[in-house]
C-alpha cells in the first residue's frame, strides 16, 4: 500500500527501533518532513540516524510537492505537506498523529492512520504478541508521544479481545 507520511509518526518509530513496521509499504515523504527531520537531527536526537539509514535501505521515496493553498493555516508545514503530496500523487493515506491534521486529511477525502494503527496492525498481522503491542505502545508514551486516557483504554482493551468475539 502507498502510504505519505508526517514526520512525528517517522520519529516515534525510529525512537522505538520499529521502522521495520513500515517496510511492507511504499512510503512517500515530503522534502517538507525530511527538512523537518534534520532539524530533529540538530537538536541531538540519536534516532535520526537509525531513520536516514532505514530511508537509504527502505521503499522510501522523498518527493518535492506544491503546498496546496486552502489547507487551514493552524497545519505545520510538514503536514501540510503530507497532504498536499497525497493528494498531488493520488496516494489515498497518511499517515500522521496530530489529531488536526487528520481531521484535516479526512475532510478531503484521505484516509488518516496514525502511529497506534501501524502497531495494531503488527499485531492483526501476528507479527508482535499482544504482550509485544502492549510495551511497544508504553514505550511509545515513555518517548513522549501523547494519547487521551480513555483512547489509550480503548485500544488496550480491543487488542486484548480476540478478533472472533468482535
């Protein structure tokens, strides 16, 4: 599946060592996100360079995009950016955590999918245990990354039910 993606959902993977969890994707990045990243870079960050080597080795393709002009002005750049390359390449996906940005993506018609569903998905897939999905999305948190208590309930509790009671 091609998939366009925001920096913030990059930069947790590469924190968690879980870039891998993107492999099975063709992953289009905006000039936009990778400049945004060398700036994650400046400020001493030790993932980066695990991410520039995963970009190097992965089907990752960094593209030049038109900023599409009535995106809402409160995007970042990078997302704003992933969207209009997603829409510019006729990619139907992002993938990015800010919940504006998403809200933003799906009213033009993009399917928005964060960081929690690239985990769940290694999960739907047997590739992490539900023990594993656990930890890595605690780890995630530990990194920083912020998630409303009663999403966070929720999403523990459906990895927990097995797929043939839902």
């Amino acid at each position: 599946m091609r998939i366009v993606s925001n920096t913030s959902p990059l930069v947790f993977l590469a924190k968690l060592g879980k870039l891998e969890f993107l492999d099975k994707h063709e992953l289009l990045v905006p000039q936009q996100v990778v400049e945004e990243l060398h700036i994650w870079e400046k400020s001493g960050k030790g993932a980066y360079v695990r991410l520039m080597g995963w970009f190097a080795n992965a089907n990752v393709a960094v593209k030049k995009t038109y900023i599409l002009p009535k995106l809402p002005k409160i995007l970042h750049e990078g997302e704003k950016a992933a969207i209009s390359l997603a829409i510019n390449e006729k990619v139907k996906t992002v993938l990015m955590d800010e919940r504006r940005a998403r809200i933003a993506a799906e009213a033009l018609g993009l399917k928005a999918i964060g960081t929690m569903a690239v985990i769940k998905q290694q999960l739907k897939e047997k590739r992490i245990t539900v023990k594993e999905c656990r930890q890595t999305v605690f780890e995630l948190i530990k990194n920083g990354y912020r998630i409303k208590e009663e999403l966070l309930a929720e999403f523990l509790l459906n990895i927990e039910k097995p797929e043939d009671k839902k």
